[in-house]
C-alpha cells in the first residue's frame, strides 16, 4: 500500500457537519481507483486530507506504512504525484521549464539540472504524447493540451503514486478518453492512481474500485457492478437515473427525464 | 536566459556605473576617473571617490535590492503589479523619517535608523493581520493589510507634516521623496553588509519561488514546504525594503517595473530572475539618480521623481502588450 487513510474526518472552521466523516481510502500499486460523488460531497477534501494539506479532525494517513506526518514534502513528493483540479498561469514558461520544477524536490536550492532530470521531463513527456510541445510557451497551449502537460508534470516526479482531480474538466471527449487511457495504462505499469472524476460512466470502465462520497461519509466502496446501482445512484445524485450493462459488461448510467420512470 | 543576453546586461550595468560616475555638476572623462582611483585623493579624485562613487554604489545597491525585493514578493503574492512598498512599508518609513525630522532627533543617523525602525514597526503590523489561525501567511491579506497600514502610517504622518514647521516640512518631503544626497562609504558599508543576508535568502528560495508561481497547493504538490517558505520571503523581502528606505527614502517603481520587464525579455525562472534584476535594477537607479541631479543642474530633483516619471510610461506599454 503506498498511501493510506483510515477514520479520516475533516471539519473546516465554522462549518456545523464534518466535510469528511470517518471515511477510509487507500492508494495501492497497479490499482486504479476512482472517487465519485455529487459536488461537495467530500471528494476534493479527502485529496487534501490524503496529503495532509486538509487539518484532520480524526483518522489517520500513512505513506508507504509510516505516519504521514513523519515525512519531509521533498520526500513526499518523489513518491506522489498529484494534478489538482487547477492552476492558473501568473507567469508564461516553457513546457519544458514547467515540466522540470517536477524535479526540484530531487535539487538542491541552488544546483543545476542535471542530465537525469531532463530525461525524467522527456520521458514523461514522451508518456503523455506530449513531446512536441516541448518548446512552447505555457499560455499558448489548448487546455487538452496544458493538461497533459500537467500529468507529464507529476511523472517527472517519479512518484509511485498519481493523484488527479477532475483530470477532464473542460476537455473534449477525445482528449478525456486519452487522459483515462493514460491513467489505465501507468496503473497497468504498477502506479497506484486515484482520479476524482464526475464522469461515472468512464470511471465504471477504467477504474478497478471506485468510492461513492455523498456529504462527507462513504456510500458505497467496491467494483464499478457493487458501486453503481440504480437506487444508491438515485438516491445520492437526488436524480433518478437508470444503470445499464455496456458491451464489455461495465455499468453505465443514464439519467433519466421526469416522466420515464425507471422503466428504461 | 541566454549568454548573449547575460553579456547585454553586464555590459549594461558597467556602462550605467560609468556614466553615473563620469556625470554631474563637474563632468569627468573616463581617465579622470580611472586615475581618481589610483591618484591621491584631492580635487577631482576626492570628488569621485568620496562623493560621486559611494552615490553611485549605493545607488546601485538599493536598486539591485528593491528589484529583488519586487521580484520576490511578485511571487509570493501571485500578483505582477505588486510593489515591496506596497506591503505598508513606505508608510511605517515615512513616518518613523518625519518623526525624526519633526523632533529634531540629531546625528546622521537617526532619520535612516528611525525610517528603518517604522518600516519595521509596520511590517510587524501587517505580518500579525496575515497571519490566520497561528501559522498560516495569507498573500491576500498581506497584500491588503500592507495598503492599510500603509495609508493609516500615511495620514499620521501628513498630521505630523502639517504641523511641523516650513523648513521641517521640506526636508521631510525632500527625504519623502528618496534620493543618494545623502550618500558616503559608511553608508555603503552598512548596506551592503546588511542587504546580504536577506539577498542570500531569497536567492536560495529561487526555486520555492518557481513553485509559488503555480499556486500554494501546486508548490506543496512539487515538494515545497510552504510555509516555511512564504515566512522566509516576506520577511526578506520587508528587511531588503526597510533598509532601501532607511539609506534612500521612498523610490517607488524600480521593484514594480524591473521584475516585470525582465519577466517579460524572456528570464521567468528565479534562478536568473533574481540576479538579473538584481544587475538591471541597479543601472536603472543609478541612471535614474543620474537623470535626477544633472536634469536641472545645480537643482536636483528627487530621484522618486525620476523613477516614476521612467517607470509610469514604460509599465504602461507592458501593460498594454500583456493585455494583447
């Protein structure tokens, strides 16, 4: 197991209910879980809890069986990587430039680049069709664009796990289905990955497990067939929704229109 | 950053602190200043060396230092527009010099020292408001409660002006101003050995101030510990300003505008940012401080005067070209 949460219980001041409650979640090799629930159900909260940017109130977060605490952020950051939900460009750089502050937990302050950071940066890259991009300026790139080069970002880390929070937002159906494609494939090469996503129909396809949150507290944990069902969805989305088997037999939802029942 | 720009900018530099030394109420060629340098000091050579050269040095310094200090809390404010007076500075300043001055406290020293211990006074103030819950440094509120401690020091301080008397006033409007009359090697020496340590600092925080620039989550997510980090900045950055003020008065725009440009000819990266604007800050106001006593000689205008008249314009135009 490379990261860990057991109990984890976040309140953020003056808030009157917890935005996580006792809620336990691990990051594991070769794993690829996703987190899904309504906005503000927790998901974002329990990224940052696992990285111990969020103050807990219970619980507790190992990395690679020791207490989290017990670990320096250089550390930390060679061995997880994380894309989080944004970032704005203040200042223009070069991909490369952007691609290369991946590596300077592995630097000192003052020293140079050596050989093996630029091939860690081309490498990864390489790994996310990214490449050709090398060269150019931050603030000209397509958001499908920039967010590959983020995912590229945290590979240059060499991180043994790869945290993603909503990867997909605002990328078109091609560019959501390379970045899941991606994740599945680094998973499949032994990274342990957790992406918080909204999109239930794909995670149902790529991801091992997923975790339902719904107002802090787990709803479901299991596969994609354990997690997905009609009247847990309906009743956490407070929509009504009808869930289908797909081709390759994962469940896939469909929201249904007042009127159609659930006879879909 | 390329060598041939590295090689622009040095070649820069030396030619501004040619010029600051060659210039002035008497006009002195290059020989005569390289002989000053070695003949004994009378005339012409105790000119340069006692009087034009410590100016000129400490020009250099104090602009190398704000440029630094404007790049620096650029960053870890996440703002571009941001100027290191603008953390309330200018104000505690002003009003420990005017205090001073008002009181008739005497020797060389103790405006500078009591514009110093304002700059201070009002730093601690802001540092207090920023800091939530205990620990953490918020950029937004250091950046706010710098504007109202600034404009609070600023009103206590026009109270104290207007009931000072004519000649009080002057001079504390002529400090308020900023300018390197005042300059001498001692100066210098107290300065330079001072500004280091902040300097070093920040130069070591280079890479954390890359990390910045993504935002704080992002830097964390990079290996940044950041608070840590923001700490270190911020007090850095009020150490390098409060000095400036103390030897110099208020010379606004050289740490907004030459961070800036540099950024924009292509040098984004801390670990060339801030020495070159360290390089381009300090030929600035030396040229500045050049432009300031020779515009309307035997008169001298402040060189805040001169500073902004330069830096209004040319940031102006950057902000047209990054809004393209």
């Amino acid at each position: 197991m490379i990261l860990r949460g057991e109990g984890l219980t976040v309140r953020y001041p003056g808030a009157a209910l917890p935005a996580l409650q006792g809620v336990d979640c691990a990051v594991a090799p070769g794993h690829l879980l996703a987190v899904v629930g309504p906005n503000g159900s927790g998901k974002s909260t329990l990224l940052r809890a696992l990285l111990g940017l969020a103050a807990l109130e219970a619980g507790s977060v190992s990395l690679k069986g020791r207490p989290f605490g017990g670990w320096r952020r250089p550390e930390v950051a060679a061995l997880v990587g994380v894309v989080s939900q944004r970032e704005d460009i203040l200042f223009s750089l070069s991909v490369e430039e952007t691609v290369l502050m991946a590596r300077y937990a592995r630097l000192g302050p003052l020293a140079p680049a050596r050989m093996e950071d630029r091939a860690a940066v081309r490498r990864a890259l390489e790994r996310c069709d990214a490449w050709s991009l090398c060269e150019r300026r931050t603030d000209t790139l397509s958001g499908g664009e920039w967010q590959r080069v983020r995912v590229a970002r945290a590979l240059a880390q060499e991180p043994e796990a790869l945290l993603l929070d909503e990867p997909t937002v605002a990328l078109d159906v091609r560019h959501e289905m390379e970045v899941f494609e991606l994740v599945r494939a680094l998973t499949d090469g032994g990274l342990g990955a957790l992406v918080i996503t909204h999109h239930l129909n794909l995670a149902a396809r790529y991801a091992d497990s997923l975790l339902l949150l719904d107002e802090g507290r787990v709803v479901a944990h299991g596969t994609p067939g354990e997690v997905l069902r009609e009247p847990v969805l309906s009743s956490v989305f407070r929509w009504p929704v009808a869930v289908t088997p797909w081709r390759d037999g994962s469940p896939q939802l469909v929201p249904l229109r007042p009127g159609e029942g659930q006879a879909g | 950053m390329t060598t041939r720009q590295w090689g622009a900018l040095l070649a820069g530099t030396i030619l501004a602190l040619i010029a600051g030394v060659s210039v002035g109420a008497v006009d002195i060629d290059w020989r005569g200043v390289a002989g000053a340098l070695s003949a004994a000091p009378t005339g012409e050579a105790a000119l340069v060396r006692y009087l034009r050269m410590p100016r000129v040095v400490l020009a250099f310094l104090v602009g190398g230092a704000l440029s630094v200090a404007g790049a620096s809390l650029q960053a870890l404010v996440r703002n571009p527009l941001a100027d290191p007076y603008l953390v309330g500075l200018s104000g505690g300043a002003g009003l420990g010099a005017v205090l001073a001055i008002a009181l008739h406290l005497g020797g060389p020293w103790a405006v500078p020292l009591a514009a110093f211990a304002g700059a201070l006074g009002a730093v601690a103030v802001v540092y207090r408001l920023s800091v939530v819950a205990g620990r953490r440094l918020d950029p937004h509120i250091l950046l706010l409660g710098g504007v109202v401690v600034g404009a609070f020091a600023g009103s206590l301080m026009s109270a104290v002006i207007t009931l000072a008397s004519a000649s009080e006033l002057r001079s504390a409007m002529l400090w308020l101003l900023g300018g390197f009359g005042m300059a001498s090697w001692p100066a210098v020496a107290v300065f330079a050995s001072y500004a280091l340590v902040p300097l070093g600092l920040l130069v070591g925080s280079a890479r954390g101030l890359d990390l910045l620039t993504l935002g704080e989550e992002n830097a964390q997510y990079l290996g940044a510990d950041v608070e840590a980090l923001k700490r270190r900045v911020y007090l850095s950055v009020a150490a390098l300003t409060g000095a400036a003020v103390a030897v110099s008065g208020i010379i606004g725009f050289v740490g907004l505008v030459v961070p800036h440009v540099m950024r924009r000819w292509g040098v984004p990266l801390h670990r060339q940012l801030l020495p070159a604007a360290f390089l381009a800050g300090g030929a600035f106001l030396v040229l500045s401080d050049l432009i300031a006593r020779s515009l309307f000689r035997p008169l001298e205008l402040p060189v805040g005067v001169v500073t902004a008249l330069i830096g209004v314009p040319i940031f102006a135009l950057q902000l047209r070209k990054s809004l393209r």
